[in-house]
C-alpha cells in the first residue's frame, strides 16, 4: 500500500490517493509511515506535488478522527 501512496502522490492523483492512504491505514500503516513516504517522495517529484498529498493525507486523518 505503501508503494500505490508514493506512486499516486508522485503522479498527483488525489482521488485514488486518498482510497489508497485510507487503504493504508486500514492494513496497519501508520500516520508517521505515511508522512515518511511523502516525504521521501518529495526528491523524485517536488514540493509541490507532495504539498498536495499532504493535503490528502490530512484530509483523510480528519475523517479518521470523527
């Protein structure tokens, strides 16, 4: 799951993106292994790429708080 977050976010795909952090999450990923990620991708694709998987990520971690 992992490896469909870096590649969706290098992509800026956020629609599957926030399926797959969701998907993440569900098999036990944790929020820091998912910021770990983005934040590795950010050499490959740029700040701005991974500013809106951040975005994303934290959309996704308010739905989970509620």
């Amino acid at each position: 799951m992992l490896c469909n977050v870096a590649a969706l976010s290098a992509l800026g795909i956020e629609t599957l993106l926030k399926s797959y952090i969701r998907g993440a999450f569900n098999v036990g990923a944790s929020e820091t292994e998912i910021t770990e990620v983005l934040v590795q991708m950010h050499l490959y694709v740029g700040w701005p790429r991974c500013l809106n998987a951040f975005t994303v990520l934290e959309e996704v971690m308010e739905e989970r708080r509620k």
